[in-house]
C-alpha cells in the first residue's frame, strides 16, 4: 500500500478495530504526531526526504483477521491490505527483514537515472509488527518510447475499460483513485544537463502539450489494453485519426483499397483531398474479396482501410481473410471498428494491422466529447504520431478525462446496447411497413455466418428502409425517429431509408 507523505502513513488505520501493531506507532491513541519530514516509530525516528514517497507496508499474516466487520467495510484501503497480507501468508521468504533490507540496498545500489529514493528503510529488524521497505519512485512517463505502465493484472474486458493505464506507472505522481486532469501546454526541466538528456533520449520526459499529456496517455493506455495494441495514439476526433493514418501510410503516388460502404466523410476526403497528393483508390464491395484480390495484383497497394462493421449498411468483412491476402502483397489493413467497439471484435487479434475508434461514439458515450484512436504495432502508430505532432489535431486533456471516465461504463452500455438493438432489429424485420432490416444479428443479413465467427456482440446501431405512400407525411416520421437518429453513444441507433414503390 503506497502512500505519499509520512504524516500521512498511519491515520489509514485509524478506521481499524485495535489491531496488533507491535513495535509499530500509536498515532491518534496518545501518542505525539510526527512532525512533517520525520517518520517517528516505537524504535527511534527515520529521516524523510518530503515530497512523495513509495513506502511499502508490509502486514503480518494475522493482520486482516484482527479487522472488525466494521473496519473492514470503512476502509478504503482493505482490498490492498488484504492482497498484502495474502502475500505475506503464501510466501514466507518475503517475510524476512534481512532479506528485504537486502533488497533494497540492492535497489539503491542499481538506481537508474529516471528514479529517485525517497526513504529509508524503517527497523530491518522488525518481526512481528509494519515493516517499511524502501522502494524507487520511477519518474518515466507513459510517452513514445518511454516505459510503460506495468501489463494489467486483468484479463476480463470490463475490468481493463474500469481499471487498465490507471494508478500504476500513469506517469502522474499522485495517490488519487480518479486520474486527474493535468491541464498544462508545456513542462519544465529542473536545468539544462536534463533538457540536453532529453532531447538526446537518454531521459524519458513530457515536453510540449501537443506531443503527449499524463492524462491522454492514460486513456491510450486503456483502449490498447482493451484491444490488445502494443500502442494507442489518440486525437481530437475520429476523422482527425482517419485522416492522419491515410496521409502517413500511403505515400504520395501510392495507391489504397477501401469499400463502398463506409462513412460519408471519410469517403469524401479519400475521393477528393488523397487526389491531390496523387494517390489513387479502388472502391469495392466489403464482401467482395475478388475484386481486392484483383487490385492488389493491379496495383502498389500501401494499405486496405475499411470498416467492419461498415456505416450505415452494417456490412462486415472478413478481416482474417482479407489480411492474410493483403500481408501476402506487403499491403497494410486498417479496420475502423467504431461500430464493433473493443469489446465485440477484436480485429488486430483476426490479423489486421491497426484498428481505428472514433471515441465519441462508444468509448466516451454520454454525448459530451469528441475523440478518435488508432492502435496497433508500436512501429506502424509510432509513424503515425510523427505525423500527427506536426499537423497537431491533440486531444485536451479535459476530454481525454471524460473518455476515460466513459469506458468505465462501457462493458456495461455495450452489453445492454447489444441485447436491445437485437430485439428492436427483429421486432421492425416483422413490421408490414419495414422493407428491409440491416443488422448483423438477424439471420437476414448477408454477413450473418461471418459476424457470428469474428464478433461476441452485434452492436447498438441498426439501419432499415421503410415502406411508404405517397401521401404519408414523411417529416413525421423524422420527428418519430429524431431522439433515436442522431447519435448512437447512450442508446441503439437507428438509420432510416424511406422507400416509395
């Protein structure tokens, strides 16, 4: 259980019901408090250096059974101590003062530059009572080519959307639970030698605002932890990180395989804007894997950007099939799986190179913040940040907080958005007025067989074509729709095309 100052290392326990602290202060029982800077115990005091430090308790094994009911519901640190204690329990040698002075007189022998000690170690020759090991408080950050946070201990999806790039190693030297927002353009070297070790890369820094922030680099680490990305880049919005990734990927002259069925914009920004740095585009069908194979065998083809499932027709693609024949002629596939989430497909595990998120939609979900991610190799997104610290497009940090608050609830909403665009896809397949339903869930749809192999949910989005007269008053139908039509964060969304025989 870390804590950040020693005046502050014991009034935790001071919800507990009279534990056994052998040899360990009585603060709040007598005793006098410490002043600040001084750790004071039993045995003597212990200088402190201020600031934060990474004092470790480590709790005997009869610790968490001398809690009351009481203690154990008011503590907020419980959980840990209960981890701890387990710890202590199952492995005996840890127990060992000797062996743990040895330890961190190990640590401080081998301290890198980027760490620095805060404290002592406090009585190696305590047995029975609170031993305070020494322990390195790693200064990097969560930035390209900096060390990252340790791998998550979680494996289940909505444990990595609450918990994943959080707390340990975010790079923010804080004890909050909730990652703050850190609201700054610029960071400071503490003098010229680190300044000159920065920019030579031999110390792991922030620098500028565009370039990384403490807490969009949480949020990235999250969503790579979701997809299982060695790396996540995040921008100020789904185009921006559809735009950015083609401009990076595909040279000037190259050549780029994308579908019919994808979304109005970035359509328009491959069919209009990519022309002029001469780069040219084969449209094709998503199910269509002839004629890619075709273009592939055509063309110099960089890369075979597409959605799955695609908006606003719900096509899916065969995103195994298609990469293994893309990586055969050296091409890359980009998925944007906006409408899969994280959480329904997988698509860099079915062998694509990188997956794409505008994170307005799903992962932010409540309709306050605009986002977008792509994530991958750290090679290919590496790339694309080169790219994208130049044209800028950065997300505040402000709205990276929300993101990261949102997908706190996202195994939750998907579920629910899954099971309800289900029922309301099959209900408006069997209405007389409903011509046609696309949904990848119905057994209707073309891609049925295909979404159930690659996808474990469906999405919250469902399109149709209805059947109307000639004097039936459309604008009403729009009002009927309007609430359900213009977003698809918080509930399913509908897509309607009116069809008049």
């Amino acid at each position: 259980m870390a804590v950040s100052t020693c005046p502050r290392v014991f009034p935790s326990f001071e919800c507990r019901s009279e534990p056994d602290f052998s040899g360990a202060p009585n603060i709040g029982r007598g005793d006098k408090k410490p002043s600040h800077g001084r750790l004071y115990s039993s045995r003597g005091t212990v200088s402190f250096h201020g600031g934060l430090s990474s004092l470790i308790f480590r709790f005997p094994p009869n610790f968490v059974r001398q809690l009351s009911t009481k203690a154990r519901r008011n503590c907020s640190n419980i959980g840990v101590a209960q981890i701890v204690a387990a710890s202590w329990s199952n492995n005996p040698a840890s127990a060992s003062a000797a062996a743990a002075a040895a330890a961190a007189a190990a640590a401080a022998s081998a301290t890198p530059a980027s760490t620095e000690p805060i404290a002592s170690l406090v009585d190696p020759a305590a047995e029975d009572g609170v031993t305070l090991v020494e322990k390195e408080v790693d200064r990097s950050v969560g930035v390209e080519g900096l060390p990252k946070s340790k791998p998550s201990v979680f494996s289940y999806d909505g444990s990595l959307a609450i918990h994943a790039g959080e707390r340990s190693g975010r790079g923010i030297m804080t004890d909050a639970i909730t990652t703050p927002v850190v609201n700054t353009s610029a960071y400071f070297f503490d003098n010229t030698a680190q300044l000159i070790d920065f920019k030579e890369k031999r110390r792991a820094s922030f620098e500028y605002g565009r370039y990384g922030n403490p807490t969009t680099v949480v949020a990235e680490e999250k969503i790579s932890a979701l997809e299982g990305a060695e790396s996540t880049l995040i921008m100020a919005s789904g185009m921006c990180a559809s735009t950015v990734l083609l401009m990076a990927l595909v040279p000037a002259g190259g050549h780029l395989v994308t579908t019919t069925d994808c979304y109005r914009k970035t359509r328009i920004f491959i069919e209009t804007i990519l022309p002029r740095m001469g780069i040219k585009a084969t449209v094709i069908d998503p199910a269509d894997v002839g004629a890619l194979e075709s273009a592939l065998n055509e063309n110099n083809v960089s890369l075979f950007f597409t959605e799955s499932p695609t908006n606003p027709f719900l096509r899916c693609v065969d995103i195994k099939h298609v990469s293994e024949l893309c990586h055969r002629k050296g091409a890359l596939v980009c998925i944007d799986g906006t409408f899969a989430t994280p959480l329904n497909q997988k698509a860099l595990a079915l062998g694509a190179d990188l997956v794409l998120h505008s994170a307005t939609k799903y992962l932010g979900g409540h309709n306050d913040v605009l986002g977008g991610c792509i994530s991958g190799s750290m090679k290919l997104v590496s790339e694309i940040r080169n790219l994208h610290h130049v044209l800028g497009g950065a997300l505040n940090p402000n709205a990276a907080y929300l993101i990261i608050r949102g997908m706190k609830t996202l195994h939750l909403r998907v579920k629910q958005q899954n099971s309800t665009a289900l029922r309301m896809a099959k209900i408006l397949e069997a209405h007389p007025k409903v011509k046609c339903v696309y949904y990848p869930g119905l057994e209707s749809h073309p891609e049925y067989d295909l979404a159930k192999r690659q996808m474990t949910g469906f999405g919250g989005v469902v399109s149709f074509e209805v059947i109307i007269s000639h004097h039936f008053n459309v604008l009403t139908t729009g009002d009927i729709f309007s609430n359900l039509c213009t977003s698809f964060y918080g509930i399913p969304h509908f897509s309607i095309k009116i069809f008049c025989p």
